[in-house]
C-alpha cells in the first residue's frame, strides 16, 4: 500500500512519509476536536434565586397568616355578640358643633353692618334734583304747548254714545214719573200702585239700557 502512496514533495522513503503524515493528520484532528470556538453560543446560565424568589414566598405567607388571624378574630368577636347582646346599645349623645360657627357670626356681622351704613348715607344724601325747577319747567313747557297748539289745551272731553244714550233714557223716564204724578194728584187711593208699577218700570228701563251698553 505503501508504493501507491504520492506524497506532496519529494521523499527518500513512501512507507515513513506516509506514516509520518498519518501521525500529523491524526494530531490535527484532535486539535481539531479540542478546538474552543471564539464565538459563545451556549445558552446563558440559569440562577436558582431569580427563577424562584423566597422574599416574595415569605411576604406573602406572613400577608396570608395576617389575613388569617384578622378574619379570626373577627369571626370570634361576631360569635360573642351573636351568643350575647354585645356591649354596643346604639345610642349617640353627640351635638352637632359648627368648627367656623364664631367666623361666620363674626362676617355676619361685618356685613350687616356695613349695611347699615350704607342705609344712613342714602337716607341723609341730599337730592340733586329741585323738584321746585321741575315744575316751572313743566309750567313752561305747558304755556309753550298752549301758545303752539290749535286747539286749546284744556277743552273737556265729549260724552261717548254710549253715555249719550244712559242720559236720554233717564231723562224719559224722569218725564213719565211727572207726569204721572201729575195725573194722580186727584186719585189718592191708587198712588201707591202706580208708584210701585213707575218703580218697577223705571228698574226695567235700568236693565234694558245697562244691557244696550
């Protein structure tokens, strides 16, 4: 085997050549295999106390051992009220009390009084208008009125229809009550009848004209 053997570079002997690049080959294997990488890609390194935290394990059992012991007594003061009547009688002796009561008394009074202050100067503040002028003014303007109009200032007003109308009625009625007094001055027995009749007349002719009106 050894003479089939071709060695890179010239050699005196194929059979030490070959033995001798068996024995480098094999040596740069095992460097090879022993070879560290420069790059690290092992997974990182796992540390108990991260994964599996004790001071949160132990501030949760003594929080759960609290619970625990507040819901125990509790319960027990509840089965002591509930064997007893408890010693709570609900009843509450206390008055309401202001804290800023004197504060408020006191701006009450701050106020009022100002008020009041204010009320005395506009009750002795003299009036700046003459009333006095006023009217002489209007008594000018009045006589100017006059002096300019067509008609005179002070004419009385004429009577409505309806007025007109109440005061001729009257006046009717007025005339038929004489002469009826004048017809019956002779006939004494019957005046009074006819008294009555003119009275009750005169209240329909009353009605009749309110309701014309």
């Amino acid at each position: 085997m050894h003479r089939a053997y071709q060695p890179i570079l010239p050699c005196g002997n194929k059979y030490l050549q070959q033995k001798w690049d068996k024995a480098t080959y094999e040596e740069h294997k095992k460097k090879i295999q022993k070879a560290k990488p420069v790059v690290d890609t092992s997974p990182p390194p796992t540390y108990g106390h991260l994964h599996l935290k004790l001071r949160k394990l132990k501030l949760d059992k003594e929080r759960l051992s609290i619970i625990e012991r507040d819901n125990h007594l509790l319960l027990k003061k509840i089965s002591h009220i509930m064997r007893t009547t408890g010693r709570v009688d609900n009843k509450n002796d206390y008055e309401a009390k202001s804290l800023n009561r004197k504060k408020r008394e006191e701006e009450l009074l701050r106020v009022s009084q100002e008020n009041r202050t204010i009320l005395e100067r506009i009750t002795k503040c003299k009036p700046l208008y003459k009333v006095q002028k006023w009217n002489e003014d209007w008594q000018k303007t009045e006589s100017y009125i006059n002096n300019i109009t067509r008609y005179p200032h002070g004419l009385p007003k004429l009577p409505d229809q309806k007025e007109q109308r109440f005061n001729k009625t009257e006046k009717k009625i007025q005339k038929e009550n004489h002469l009826k007094d004048e017809c019956l001055k002779d006939k004494p027995g019957k005046k009074k009848l006819i008294h009555q009749s003119t009275e009750s007349s005169k209240d329909h002719h009353r009605e009749n004209s309110i309701e014309k009106l």
